[in-house]
C-alpha cells in the first residue's frame, strides 16, 4: 500500500478513505455518510475500506448532479443510476 492506495491481485487501484475523500474534495466523515446513505459500497480488507476509480467517478457525478439541481444526493444518485 502506498498513500492510502492498495493495487490488489486485480491490478486494479484501490483507493483508502483518505486519498478517496481528497479525489473529492470532501472530508472522510462526508464519505463515511455517503456510504452508510448506499451512495457508494466500498471493499473492505482488514477493516479498511477501499474505494475504485469507478466508485470516486460515480460519487463526483452524483454530486455534481445534486449541485446543480440544488436537490438531495440520493435522488440525485437516483436519476444517474
């Protein structure tokens, strides 16, 4: 693991609360509420949780869409799928 960030036998990246929060640009209790609202699952490995690339794209857009219509998050997240 390096800052955070954990490449497991996937190949894929896997973002730490940390560095996803930063990519957002929220802070990591934001992202903890994110997910128990089921905006987002992360994976879990040793009690840690790890986020994709995907999942922190998802969440921008989600966000973004919900600035934009000045509405909530989850309905937000529900016209984005």
């Amino acid at each position: 693991m390096v800052n955070g960030c954990a490449r497991p036998a996937t190949g894929r990246v896997l973002f730490g609360t940390g560095p996803a929060a930063e990519w957002l640009e929220i802070h990591p209790q934001t992202l903890r509420r994110y997910e128990r609202m089921g905006l987002v699952d992360p994976m879990r490995r040793n009690g840690r949780r790890y986020f994709t690339a995907t999942q922190l794209r998802h969440l921008e857009r989600v966000m973004q869409e919900a600035y934009r219509a000045r509405g909530s998050l989850t309905a937000a997240a529900a016209r984005i799928g």
